[in-house]
C-alpha cells in the first residue's frame, strides 16, 4: 500500500514538473512571439493615418466656396480647434482609461469574452479608442476573430508610433456620426450648423452619443433614444470629472436647434470658376484625380466673391432669358495674374461647359491691339496716316484676291490715323498694316502675349479670323495694363494637404515682353475707343456705353458674323467678354451685337465701385502732345478739336496742322518746319487710289 502512494506521488509530482515546463515553455514562447509582434510592429513603423477627406476650396478672403462631392463629408481639425466637451464627452463614454493604457482595456476584454463565451457570440465589445480608431482606419467592421487580431495588431503599431491626443484626433476626424457626415466637423456642420470648436456642452453630448448607433441615436432619427443616450454620457463625465453635476442637469434641459443638412450641398459658387481650380490641380500642379477628391486638400483660390456676384448679376441682366446666347468672362488682376471672376456660360447645370477655358472663338478687331502694337515696333506712331476706302488686295504668290469691309461698308475715302484707324475699328487700314508688316508678324506676336490657340498666317488674320480662347485674351490685355510684363492667369494661390502642410505657394512671376513705352503708347490709342475726339466718318466702337463709364479705361471691342466681344482694362482689373451661340449661329439682334459691351461696361464699373481711381502712367521714353486727331499733326490753337496723345520719345510729329490757320500764319509756320516727304508714301505704291 506504501509502495502505490509512493508511486502515485513520484507520479503526481512528474505531472507537475512537466506541467511546470511546459507552462514555462509556454510562457516563453508567448514572450518570444509577443517581443516578434512588437519587433515587426516597429520594423514597419508608422501606419500611414491619411483617409479620404473633401478637398475645400475657399476664396481669396478665406471663405468656403465648395468642395469635392463624393456622397461623403470628411473634415480635418486639429484637436485644439474641435470643443473640449466633446472630447471629453467621447473620452468619458467611449474609453475613459484612455490615457492610461497602451491600446488595450484588459478588464473590459476580460469581461467581453466571458460574455461572448456565454452567448456562443462575438456580440460584446471593449474596444478602445486606439482599437475603434485602428478599425476606422484599415479595417472592415465585421466581427470574425482575424479581424480582431489585424486590429489588434494595428494598435499596437498606433500605440507605438503616435502619442495619445494624435490617436484622439485621428479618431474624432473618422468617426462615423450619420447622414454621411465622417468626423466631428463635418458632424457638428451636419447636426448643429456650427464648427465643431463652437459647440456647447449639451450639443457635444448629444453628438458623442450618436456613433454607438447613428441610426438610433441620431436626434434626427429618435430625438427619444438621444436625449436618454446623452444623458448617459452627461452622467459619465460628472462620474469621471469632468463636469459637475449642475453643469450636467443644466446641459439636459438646453434647447437644441437642429440644421439636419450640409452646408456645402447648396454652395455653388462659381461653378465654372471651381471646375478650372480643379483642372489646374491636375494639369498644373500634376496631382491625381483622387488626391483631388478626396485628400482632405484646402485650396486657396483666387476668386473676389464681390467681382464674382457683379458678373453673374450683369450677364442675368442682359441676356434675354428666352435666347440661348452663351456668353463667357474673365476678370483678372493684370498685375498678379490672379483671376477675380468667372463666368462660362449663363446655366452650369443645363451646360457644364467653360465658354471661358474650353471655347475658341474669332476674336474679330480685339486682336488689333496686338496687330498695332507690332506696326509700333516697326516705326508706326498713332499719327500714321493710310487711306481707308473700298480696296481690293492682290497677290503676286497666287493667293486668291482678298476684298475686306469696314462694318455698315462706310469708309473714310481719304487718310486716317492709326489712331483713329483703332477708335473707329477700320478693317482696310487694319488689312494694310498686316500686309506691310507681313503676315507672320501677328503670328509671332500673338505668341508673345501668350496666346496659345494656332493661327494661320492669312490677310485675314488681321480681323481676328483665328480662334482664341477668353482667358488667352484677357492675358494678352493685361500685358498692356502691366507695363509690357507677362503674367499667367491663375487660380490658385496655395494648396495644404490634410494636414496643414503647404503643398503649393504662387510665386509671382512676371516676364518683360514689351517695350513699356510702346506698350504705354498702345494702352492710350485703345482709351480713344471712348474717346468722341476721335470721331470721323464714324463714330468710336465705345460711344454706346460711354455714358456709363465713370473713370478712364481703355479697350477693344471686336465683333464676327457669329462672336462679339468686349475687353478693356484698368491699372487694376482686365476683363474680356464673349457672346455668342455655340452651334456659331450668326448675331442678328441689335441685343445680341451689344451684349458683351453692356455686360463689361456694367461689371467693371460695379467691380471698381469704391476702388481709387487710376490713371494710366506714363514711363520713361514716352512724351505727350497735342495733335489734332484727323490729321495726327501738332495741334494749333485754332484746331476746333484737340487731343492729347502720346508716343515714343522721338517720333512725336513735328509738323504743325495749317488746316485752320490765315495764310500768313501757316507761311510762318512752314518756314519753321522741315518739309519732308511723308513715310507712307515711300513704303506703300497703295497709299493712293
């Protein structure tokens, strides 16, 4: 009998010892794997923690104008900028141990897998913070074991590679609130109307209840079930500190306003001018359609809501509603390049597409400011003189005759300046010019002011015949506005990823392209547009809104059997306005021909309403005189009409107008002048006819 107990206990205690061992292996084995878990965790290092977020663009003060649609809303705010009560309010209901522990409530665990041992279930959860967050960020919400463990896994690379109030953030910015509202901003903007830093206790409260079932705590689904949830959380937070007891019954019994819609659903300004921003984003600074869509980007545009409202409201007011004339407008500051205002076309939901960017379109006489500015760099002055009559343009190459016409076929039939050749828009001096100069000349210069459209060097081309787009001409326009520098129309003015990092910063870039005193000169031919000085045979293109114009300008207008179009400037602001119809049907209504006048007139003015009033400044190499503007010779005081002109230094006209002096007095004079012989005449066998 002693022998069997002393057996049984060598028995018992080989049991043991085996036990023992193996339990240490055991435990040695899970001490290895747990040290390979967090070696690989730190291998891999940090989890990348972006999500897809909505890029917001703003305007050029700060505010928002729209952002990308994808069904979902998803804001980033730094912790400091969403309201301590819902932070502590989610901390106190979702994970009070949360800055106590490394990722993991092993107590609430505990309790969860007895309760879901019981049940045969995985119905319980203790998730933490770190874990919700880790399964925000990678994970499915399904409840298998594997997903468990990848989660389990994931926070423990959180918890390694963050601090508590990043992870706290990244969870605030994910969460799932409802109504497609992701994160605490876009759920505070959704619920409240308001910004998720200006939220009150009792908001906060009502809003940490609802991702624990957005479809049953949601106010807006059962007030009921919310208000008994947020009491809930009220009564955790005077429990865990962080409020008293008044505060909490106080925060219970506050009305609350409910908005129950995003904010940006009904935003839609300037949708063309949004829909450029983002095709610079992809072409310009080559990011990728998803990063625009959604990565969380802040793009800081350009826009003036002001100029912007003052182009839509004139183009309403013009255009009859029954027409289906399109129309296209570009504002932009000639010295930044910076685009104040766009418009491309009058309904962006019946047509999305941007008259202003896409559309080529003849420009018709505004290309003639380019045209004169070349005559002025091969010794053209505002004074030089060519006939302008019916003409017919032969050509020894084969090219078949070319007959132009000025508009209503008036002409001169005698000499005019090329400043009135510009103000009254005569087509023969235009043709004569192009010729002379040869016609590649405006090819080539065209490219110097940035037009980027193919022209083919015909005698045509000298009436604008070659397509442009709008946003080309305005930057042409502005070349004259800025003193001979080029700068490139622009959208943006920075960009910062989800994270407040800046991505891009403009930097201003201009270029010297022209000659400041010819470009000088040429800004003050294009003020005679409006100028009743310069009257002849017919009247200046700008004499129909003269009238509503309060400071000086200068411009073009220009007009095609199917295009009409109006671009002028100040030392502030270029605008160029198209009308048209996009199947090119031709203009016939009176209405029609002076749209794009009326809409610029209209719009500049309001646009500059309560900005100084600026004056074109002569730079050096320039000097002024007065000419009598028939004949562009020195002005005398018997001329019944004077104006003053400017030109390059040296080619100012020396010889007096005798026209309306006695015959001593023009004797007198023409002994002081030097006769020689005029210019025209040595270089052109057509001047006469």
């Amino acid at each position: 009998m002693e022998i069997m107990t002393d057996q049984g206990f060598r028995k018992t205690v080989k049991i043991l010892r085996a036990f023992i061992f193996i339990s240490l292996i055991g435990m040695i084995c899970m001490f290895l794997i747990y040290i390979s878990i967090l070696a690989y965790a730190k291998i891999l290092g940090a989890p990348p923690i972006a999500v897809p977020q909505s890029t917001l663009f703003y305007a050029d003060d700060g505010t928002l104008i729209g952002e990308s649609n994808n069904g979902q809303k998803r804001y980033w705010d730094k912790l400091d900028e969403i309201s301590p009560d819902l932070v502590n309010a989610t901390v106190s209901i979702e994970d009070k141990n949360f800055y106590h522990h490394h990722g993991f409530d092993y107590k609430r665990i505990a309790g969860a897998v007895l309760a879901d041992v019981k049940s045969f279930s995985k119905a319980q959860g203790a998730s933490t913070i770190t874990q919700q967050y880790a399964r925000n960020l990678f994970l499915e919400h399904d409840k298998t074991w594997t997903r468990k463990l990848l989660e389990a896994f994931y926070t423990i690379r959180l918890e390694m590679n963050y601090s508590k109030n990043e992870i706290l953030e990244g969870y605030l910015n994910t969460i799932y609130y409802g109504n497609g509202a992701y994160g605490a901003e876009a759920a505070s903007q959704y619920y409240f109307g308001k910004k998720a830093a200006d939220l009150t206790l009792a908001e906060a409260s009502m809003l940490a209840g609802i991702p624990k079932g957005p479809y049953m705590y949601s106010p807006l689904a059962s007030m009921k079930n919310a208000k008994a949830r947020q009491a809930m959380i009220l009564e955790s937070m005077v429990k865990n500190g962080y409020i008293s007891e008044h505060q909490a019954e106080k925060a219970k019994h506050e009305p609350l306003h409910l908005v129950g819609s995003h904010p940006t659903q009904t935003v839609k300004t300037a949708p063309y001018f949004q829909d450029a921003v983002k095709n610079a984003l992809k072409n310009q600074l080559h990011l990728d359609d998803r990063t625009i869509a959604l990565g969380g980007l802040k793009v800081y545009t350009t826009l003036n809501l002001k100029d912007q409202a003052a182009a839509e409201e004139q183009i309403k007011k013009y255009a009859d509603p029954e027409s289906q004339i399109q129309t296209a407008l570009v504002a932009m500051d000639p010295k930044t390049g910076d685009v104040k205002a766009m418009v491309g076309g009058r309904d962006y939901e019946k047509s999305p597409f941007n008259r202003a960017v896409q559309a080529i379109r003849q420009p018709g006489s505004t290309i003639k400011p380019l045209l004169y500015y070349a005559a002025l760099e091969h010794g053209f002055t505002p004074s030089s003189m060519m006939r302008s009559e019916a003409t017919t343009f032969h050509f020894d190459n084969g090219s078949p005759d070319y007959t132009p016409h000025n508009f209503n076929n008036k002409y001169a039939n005698g000499e005019i300046t090329l400043a009135q050749a510009l103000a009254v828009s005569d087509n023969i001096y235009a043709v004569k010019t192009h010729l002379f100069l040869g016609e590649d000349t405006l090819v080539e210069t065209a490219k110097k002011f940035g037009l980027t459209t193919k022209m083919s060097p015909l005698p045509s081309l000298a009436l604008g015949t070659s397509g442009v787009r709008v946003i080309d001409m305005a930057g042409a326009y502005s070349l004259f506005a800025n003193s001979g520098k080029r700068v490139i129309p622009t959208f943006i003015t920075k960009v910062e990823d989800y994270s407040g990092h800046v991505i891009y910063q403009k930097e201003q870039v201009s270029k010297k392209v022209l000659d400041p005193a010819k470009a000088f000169v040429m800004t003050e031919m294009m003020t005679g547009v409006f100028d009743p000085k310069l009257n002849g045979y017919a009247t200046v293109t700008g004499s129909t809104i003269t009238k509503d114009l309060t400071r000086p300008y200068a411009g073009k207008s220009g007009s095609t059997e199917t295009d009409s179009w109006m671009i002028g400037f100040t030392p502030q602001l270029v605008t160029a306005v198209w009308a048209g119809y996009d199947a090119g049907k031709p203009l016939e209504l009176t209405t029609d021909k002076t749209y794009a006048k009326n809409v610029w007139a209209h719009f500049m003015e309001e646009a500059l309403q309560g900005k100084p009033l600026k004056t074109f400044k002569p730079p050096k190499g320039v000097i002024g005189v007065y000419v009598n503007p028939l004949n562009g010779k020195l002005a005398t005081k018997n001329c019944p009409v004077r104006r003053f002109t400017y030109y390059v230094k040296g080619t100012q006209p020396t010889e007096y107008c005798t026209d309306h002096l006695t015959k001593d007095e023009s004797q007198a004079l023409q002994k002081k002048d030097k006769q020689k012989q005029p210019w025209y005449k040595r270089i052109f066998p057509w001047g006469k006819h």
